[in-house]
C-alpha cells in the first residue's frame, strides 16, 4: 500500500508540475500576444483601448496600462508604477488594487518610442486557481486512499496472520509426531495458499516414507530374528556340550552360516542406503544394457535349466544409457532370481529390455494370490508364502533402490497368468530430491504361490 | 603381532596388515597365520609408509579408514610414490563403486568391502601373492587338461571337451588360477565382469556343469573347497 501511495503521490506531483508550468506558459504568451497588439496599434487606438478595458476590468486581473516617460499614469489603471528589472521579458510585480487588496502580477513592459511604457499584466491567482483546484484533488484523492488502504491492509494482514498462526498450529502438532497433520488451506489462491498445498505434498510423501521405514525396520528385524536365535541356540548347545567334538563342530559350522546370512542381510541394507543416498550415482557411465541384460541371461541359464524352466531374453543389438553397470546387472539377478525361483516347475521366464529405457522380467507362473495382489501393487507387502524363502527379504527392496537411482519406477503387475515386474522411466526421482530424506525403503514381496 | 624393526628385510611371503581396529587386526593376522602367512601390523598411515618403504613385503592388507590425517588412500599413494610395488588388498566399509575406483586409482590392486569373510581375504591376498605376469602363451594345460586358446578347444588327453562359450570362458579362468582357491565372487568377477553379492550361488550351477564336463573325463581336477569355494589343481 505504501508503494502504491507512494507511486500515486509521485504521479499526481508531475500532473501538478505539468499543469502548472503549462499555465505559466499560457499566461506569458498571452501577455506577449497583447503586448504585441497594443504596440502595433495607433497611439489614439492605442489609448482609447486601454481606457476602455479599464472600465471594464473590476478585478484589475489583465490590466494593461500606459505610462508617460515622466512616470505619468496616461491610460489604463495600475496603483503603483512598475521598475521593470527588464522590458519585453516577463517579471512579477507586486503592487495593490485601487480597493487596496495586495495583488501580484505577472508583467510585461514595453518602452515604446518616445519614453512612454506600455504594461500589460495578467493576475497571477489567476492561473494559480486551477493548479491550487488540482492540489486539492490530489490531497483529498490522497486521504481517501490512505483511508481505504489502511482500512484494506488492516483487514487483509488480520487475515494473513490468521493464516499463518493456524499454519503455525498445524506445523508444531506435526513437529511432534502427528505426521498425519496437513496445513489448513482455504481453496484460494493466494502465495500462501500455493505454498501450504506445496508442503502439504512434501508432507504426503515423508509421511509415507516414514511408514516405509518403520515397515521395514519391522520386517528387518524379524529377518535377523531368526537367524540370531539360531546362532545363539546353536552356540548354546555346544557350550553345553562341550566334549563332544562332533557336536560342537557341528554348532560351530551353524553358527558361521548363520552369521554370514545375518552379515548379508546388513550388507544388503548398506548398500541399499548407499544407493538411496545417491552415492553410487558419481559411478555412472554410458553402459549397454543390451550387453548387461545378455550377461544376466547367460548367467541364469544353467540354473533355469536345472528346474525345468526356459529363460528367454529379448533385447536390442545395443541400448545405451546412463547408469552403473554392477548395480543394473544386480537388478535384474534378482529379478531373474525371483521369477525363477517363482516360476515354478516347467515354467517360462522371459527377459525383455526396450527403449526407454524398460526393462520387463515376467514369468507364467501361479502369479499373485488375488488377496494379495492389492497390497502387492500399492506396497510391496511381504506375502505369506515368502517367509521361509531364504534371501528374498531385501531382494525388491534394493531393486526399487536401484531403479530410482537410475530414474526408474518399479510396477508389479499381474502377468496373467504370472507375475511381471517391469522397470520403466518415471517417479520423483525427477524431482528436487537430492540428498533428501530417508530412503524408499520397500518391502519385499513376490509370494506368489498359489 | 607389532614389529618396527629396523632392519630391513626381505621376505618371500610377509605382509603388512594395516588396520587401525586391534580385534580385527588380530582376527586378519590369524587367518593370515592360519593360511600359512606371516604379517607385521601397524595402526597408522605414517607408519605404514614408514614400514613399507623400509621393509619389502610381498603384499599389504590395508584399510582405508585410519586415524589421524593420513588416511589408508593417503598413505598408499605416498608409498607408491616412493616407489612400493608390493600389491595392495584395500579394506573398507564404503562399497560405492567410485570409492572403489579411487582405491585403484590410488594405487590399489583389490578391494574388499567390510564386513567380509575371511575365507575372502585370504583367497584375494593369494591372488595377489601369485599374480605373475599375464600368460600370453596360446596354450594353457594342467596336468593332461588343455585348452587351446587360438581354436578355443578343450581336450583332456585326446578327448575334446565340448564347451559352451561361457563354460569355456570359466575353465580359462580356473586354469589361469590353478592350485588357488577361488571364491564365488572372484570367480563372478573373473568370468562376467561384474561386481556384486550374490547371495544365491548361482555359480555354483555353473561349476557344477563344468565340473561334471571336466571331470568326468579323466581324474577330478576341479574341486570344491568348503566354505571357501572352488579350486583347478593337478592330482598329487
């Protein structure tokens, strides 16, 4: 409001000056107009005009007057004689009317031959009038403004502060742990609007995030349960036993798998951190996922033959992109290694890799139970008939780690019959996120058995 | 297990454990025992350079995280600087793959990432030990296995093996290493170039196929080290 005040007090200030010089202006080349008439003219018309217009001029405002060159009054009516500071230029002259009012000119004087001086003067109220007429406009102009502006803004920021103080509110309800909370906003439009719609987006997202994690860290530690259990009673067992040799290298022997098994479901977790954080990304290269997807095929082969199950691999001659080649290969090993496992005896597993790029691992097997297929779709929910499948706990989550990283959404479909999974470009890996929050932590699934 | 001895010495088979975490020092420097060699432990990347520029050692386990401003990559790029070419197994808890390459670039031969297994590092640190020069003959045998590497055949005695590419690619490996064990993750970074966990042991489909194409013809010369993994070697 300042600002616009401010802006219309400036333009009403150049109005004024405008007018006013404008006027001045007018008034001089009257003045010059007349003078030059009145010179041109006969000395008889001469004085016979001014003497009429004496008569005429109440308010002596456009007197035009002629002085002998002794300073004799000898036409026209003027108090008191001018001094001109110089003739044929303008000049104000101050002086009273014959009812003895102060009065100001603006003069022009002339010395015509023979000494006489010709003065012809305009009121300078006169065109002062107007300008004065516009400075009042402004000043009223001004005081409404002012009033309505006030008025305005008080109303306007009430509401703001409103706006805020309830954002406020929502903002350290959320601070404390009510992740469910979203900033109040009204349907308008306005910065602040945009913004709390903004926040609210980003408080989707970590709330959903957050729920990830916490699932996770359940599933996690009831993977390591387990084998923790095991190792412990294994190493129980042989403290009890401790002369029998056999018995004790054979709890030894336990003890070691089932600490590496734990180690790897860690390692698994690091890594999985790691390339969430984006860390791996410094390691990206022009690679050829046609070359990857044909390394994976190779690789699986032998253990796709031994169940029976016929692996196909559909890619192009060469597909370029931008990524890093360890972490792709890795992906689709777990994908190839879950739709082989899944695919269950005599099955089909087929690799395809397109454009995009999209990278497809579909088997014909069982597919997803029906009551699953939801929770599978939305969430990755761990399903029932993976619990006792060694190794599967973090295989989707570090797939879905290492799509985002390469600007990949990860999508389980249902294969009909059979599972897919296809990577594609997509998902707010796009975004600002940078080194964001926590990670994208998601369950695994894939139980798909009947 | 410290020794700052001052004389300098030149030994076949020593190496050099840096690892500022005493337990785990201990731990690397049994395996290492166990596995029929012998180490000097030191705790710092000063003393690092210090030792192995004094001392010849034949390799050095290094971890990357030491204390005080110099750290593992620090120290082994000072060494190679003044001239150490003793090979260099690089431990670390980072895994990123371009930590990796900067471990190389500094002048690493290998890298572990912790926690790893000790059957891991005592099957690298022999892989260093035995890297010769690159065999650049054209044919590679063991015992009465050969493998042409111009025709790319395989024979045992006078029976071919018949290969596919990648059972091929595989037996060239395993004969390039004859009489070292090699873990799963050497031999699946050996043959496909790749570098990752494997939790699932697909190689072992693999070996098993090749095992039984070479083995069946004539004496078992491919074998299967417990909890290590697998080993190419002539019959005693």
């Amino acid at each position: 409001m300042g600002l616009f005040g401010t802006g219309s007090m400036v333009v009403f200030g150049a109005i004024y000056v405008e007018t006013a010089t404008y006027l001045k202006r007018q008034s001089e080349i009257w003045l010059r107009r007349e003078m030059a008439g009145r010179v041109l003219s006969s000395p008889a018309e001469r004085i016979e005009h001014l003497n009429a217009r004496s008569q005429t001029d109440f308010g002596e405002q456009r007197p035009f007057v002629l002085f002998a060159a002794d300073g004799r009054l000898l036409a026209g009516r003027m108090a008191t004689r001018p001094q001109p500071p110089v003739f044929d230029a303008p000049f104000i002259f101050r002086t009273i009317t014959s009812s003895g009012h102060p009065i100001t000119y603006r003069t022009l004087a002339h010395r015509l031959d023979g000494g006489q001086m010709l003065v012809v003067a305009q009121d300078v109220d006169e065109a002062d009038d107007f300008s004065k007429l516009i400075v009042h406009a402004v000043l009223m102009g001004g005081a409404f403004m002012l009033v309505l502006g006030l008025g305005g803004a008080i109303v306007l920021g009430r509401s703001t502060a409103r706006h805020i103080d309830a954002m406020r509110l929502a903002i350290e309800r959320i601070v404390t742990g009510h992740l469910s909370e979203r900033l109040p906003i009204g349907g308008g439009h306005s910065d602040l609007e945009r913004l709390a719609r903004v926040v609210n987006t980003m408080l989707d997202e970590l709330e959903r995030m957050v729920g990830e994690v916490k699932s996770v860290c359940d599933n996690i530690a009831h993977d390591m349960r387990s084998p923790l259990a095991r190792l412990l009673a294994g190493l129980e067992r042989a403290q009890r036993r401790d002369g029998d040799r056999v018995a004790m290298r054979d709890s030894i022997e336990t003890a070691v798998a089932e600490t590496k098994q734990i180690l790897r479901i860690f390692a698994a977790l690091l890594r999985i951190s790691e390339i969430e954080d984006g860390v791996r990304r410094a390691g990206f290269e022009r690679v050829d996922l046609a070359t990857i997807a044909a390394d994976a095929f190779d690789y699986h082969q032998p253990a796709a033959e031994a169940r029976g199950i016929r692996l196909d691999c559909d890619a192009p001659g060469r597909l370029l992109v931008e990524g890093d080649s360890d972490l792709l290969f890795e992906a689709l090993t777990n994908l190839l290694d879950n739709a082989i496992k899944f695919a269950g005896e005599r099955g089909r597993v087929m690799l395809s890799i397109a454009a995009g790029p999209v990278i497809r691992v579909a088997d014909d097997g069982p597919g997803i139970p029906a009551h699953e297929r939801e929770a599978v779709l939305r969430r990755f929910e761990r399903g029932e008939a993976s619990r006792n499948h060694p190794g599967s706990g973090l295989g989707l989550p570090l797939v879905a780690a290492i799509a985002r990283l390469h600007g990949l959404t990860v999508e389980i479909g249902d294969g009909m019959p059979g599972c897919a999974v296809t990577l594609r470009p997509g998902g707010p890996e796009q975004s600002v996120r940078k080194r964001a929050s926590r990670p994208q932590f998601w369950r695994s699934s894939l139980h798909r058995s009947g | 297990m410290s020794n700052s001895s001052s004389v300098a010495r030149v030994s076949a088979h020593r190496l050099l454990v840096v690892e500022d975490d005493v337990r785990i020092a201990a731990e690397i420097i049994a395996a290492l025992a166990d596995h029929g060699l012998d180490a000097d432990h030191v705790g710092t990347g000063d003393e690092a350079v210090d030792l192995a520029c004094r001392n010849s050692y034949a390799a050095l386990v290094l971890d990357r995280m030491l204390p005080g401003k110099r750290d593992g990559l620090a120290a082994l790029t000072e060494m190679r600087a003044r001239g150490v070419v003793a090979p260099v197994l690089i431990l670390s808890a980072l895994s990123a793959v371009d930590e990796r390459v900067r471990g190389l670039r500094a002048g690493g031969d290998d890298y572990l990432t912790k926690p790893f297994e000790f059957a891991e590092l005592t099957a690298r640190v022999d892989a260093l030990l035995r890297r010769g020069k690159p065999a650049r003959d054209a044919v590679l045998a063991v015992y009465d296995l050969r493998l042409d590497l111009l025709t790319r055949t395989a024979t045992r005695g006078d029976q071919a093996i018949d290969l596919l590419p990648r059972e091929w690619r595989l037996l060239e490996y395993l004969i390039r290493h004859e009489g070292q064990v090699l873990t799963r993750a050497m031999i699946f970074e050996g043959v496909w170039g790749y570098r990752f966990d494997d939790r699932t042991n697909t190689i072992d489909v693999h070996m098993s196929n090749l095992r039984r194409k070479v083995n069946c013809a004539g004496v078992a010369l491919i074998h299967t080290v417990r909890s290590a993994g697998y080993v190419l070697r002539a019959p005693r």
